[in-house]
C-alpha cells in the first residue's frame, strides 16, 4: 500500500511539473523598449498599468518585458529598432523624426482646438483609422496605438503672459516648423536649442522659457527654475506605441484580438490621460510648492489663432502638397473638426 501511495504520489507531481512547464512554453515574452526611467511619470501611470492590461486580457500568456531609460536602444532609434527586430515592442516619439509621418503631424500645430491630451490621442487614432495616407507611413511597423500630449504650457522665468503682446521679445526654446513659425508670428524669439538644455538655459537667463507639457515639467524637474504657467494653444507632441509586423502576424490569432481590446482607440485614449492628463495634478505634488496658472480666455485664444494659429496651418497644407500630399487640406479640415 505505501509502495502505490508513493508511486501515485510521484505521477501527481510529474503531472505538475508538465503542467507548469506547458504553461511557461505557452507564455509569449515580448521585448519593449523605452526612453524613459521606470520612475517617469508616464511610465508609472501608463506604460506600467498598459502592460498590466496586456497581461489580464491575455490571461497570462503575453508578458511584456520593459527595457526602460533606452537600455534597448536611444530613444531616437527606437522606431528602427522595432522595425528591424532588435526589439519586439517600442514606445517612439515622433518629433525624434521629422518628416516620416508628416500627416500626423497636424495633429502637433499651434492652436488646434483642444485642451486634453485623452482628446488629442482620440482624434489622432481617428484620423489614422479614416486615412490610408496616414496608415500608409506608419507602415514600416503595425501601430498598436497613438497618443499626444496636452498642447504646451508656456512656461517662463522672468514674466507672465496673459496676452499676445506679452510674448514679444520673450527669447523661447522652439523646435523647427510650426513651433518655430508661431512664435515668430507671435513676435517672440525663437530659439532652437536641445530640450536636454532647458533647465539650464532657463537658470543662466539664455532663454526666457519654452512651451513644455507638465509631464515634461516634472520629469526635467523644470519647476526648480519656472516661475509662470500659462496655458496656451501651443502644439503638442505625439507618440506611437509600435509592434514589429513579422512579430504581430506570428501571434496566435487569440492573443490579437486581446491585446486590440486594449489598444486602438480605447488605448490611445488611455495613454494621453494617463500619461499626460493626468500630470497636472502631479505637478503640484512634485513641486511641493503653490503653482498658479492662468488661462488664456477665450477672446485671447481666437486672437492668437488668427495671428499665429491659421497662418501656420495654411503654410503646412502648402508644404504638405508641395511634396505630394494632396489631402492635406482634408486631414486638417478633419482633426478640427473632430477636435471641436
């Protein structure tokens, strides 16, 4: 009797021990790679609870393994990364690239009509679901989703802007096109320095602020040296979150189609709330000081649209069909429209 208590014994634990190795060949490890740290607000409030939802809707058989603070690959290479397999998943900033997806792009010019970045990110999948052009330069990897910032607050040193003549003479870090366009138009002075300087160049007084979503505020620690917040119709960045395509089309159909139910529309929406939205709030808990912010009202906000909001527009729908993009005119009619 001892004698087949201990054999019977012995098959149970074999079969567990088949069972356990079964389910770790079943599960999928995907690589993500990140140029944020894992301490990054983005990262905490969003990619780390995304790839949570990875994991609950495919019960287990997808993990995702987060290489953060570009340990896989700079942050400027990561959408090459994915495409040539280095890694299997990446989150990539788009204005590392000018020009590879410069339809939308439109959804980064100055004085569009929303406020959140869950708003900007809703329109900016919508836009891509609504045209092939869009798809079709995203094509090099299969976008899982996209999301924006909020538009830029203009943060500044030495003075408050309430009014668009404020802005004049105002030295302020830009990046090239639209950016650099509005404030020009605004009569400020552009300067095209690297974002990497703008705490120092704030400190020594070389600029007098720049346009920064609050997440960016808390993670370059730039309420060390700001002094005003002033919610703006500036641009706004955007970001995809992509898949190696050979990656993608070998997972079991199954896994698709759960990992879709958090994507899409629904996760894009998800990202530019949680990433960005949510940052605000963050501030103040970062910055451990009072932080006053003012927005411009309404009648402020049209003046500087016709100032240096539908001159900019109209000079990126010219571009856009000088090199070939006919419906440029369309996809922007399309993002106001759906912004408003």
């Amino acid at each position: 009797m001892k004698k087949n208590a201990g054999m019977a014994l012995v098959i149970v634990l074999f079969l567990v021990f088949l069972g356990s190795v079964s389910t770790q060949a079943e599960t999928i490890t995907l690589t993500l790679t990140d140029q944020n740290s894992e301490f990054a607000w983005g990262s905490v409030h969003a990619l780390q609870p995304w790839v949570k939802q990875i994991e609950k809707v495919t019960k287990g058989k997808v993990k995702i393994q987060i290489y953060p603070n570009q340990t896989l690959s700079q942050g400027k290479d990561n959408w090459n990364a994915v495409r040539d397999g280095f890694a299997d998943m990446g989150n990539c900033f788009h204005g590392y690239w000018p020009g590879m997806t410069s339809l939308a792009d439109v959804i980064s010019l100055p004085s569009l009509p929303f406020e959140r970045a869950e708003k900007g990110s809703e329109v900016l999948w919508k836009l891509y679901e609504k045209f092939p052009s869009i798809q079709k330069q995203f094509q090099d990897n299969h976008v899982l989703l996209l999301y924006t910032s909020n538009p830029h607050t203009l943060i500044t040193t030495r003075k408050r802007v309430k009014t668009l003549e404020d802005v004049r003479g105002l030295k302020l870090r830009v990046a090239e096109g639209p950016p650099n366009d509005q404030v020009m138009a605004l009569g400020g002075v552009p300067k095209l320095t690297s974002t990497d300087e703008d705490y120092v160049a704030m400190q020594r007084g070389i600029i007098d602020g720049t346009g920064a979503s609050y997440e960016a505020i808390i993670r370059k620690r730039l309420y060390e040296v700001v002094k005003y917040y002033t919610e703006v119709p500036f641009p706004a960045d955007y970001f995809s979150i992509a898949i190696n395509k050979d990656k993608w089309n070998g997972l079991p159909q199954d896994v698709r189609d759960a990992i879709n139910r958090v994507s899409g529309l629904e996760g894009s929406k998800f990202w530019g709330r949680a990433y960005f939205d949510t940052a605000k709030q963050g501030l103040f808990e970062k910055a451990g000081v009072e932080i006053n912010f003012y927005s411009l009202p309404g009648v402020e906000r049209a003046r500087w649209q016709e100032v240096a909001g539908k001159p900019v527009w109209n000079k990126w729908v010219s571009w856009m069909r000088e090199n070939g993009h006919l419906d440029a005119q369309d996809i922007l009619n399309t993002a106001v429209d759906m912004l408003k």
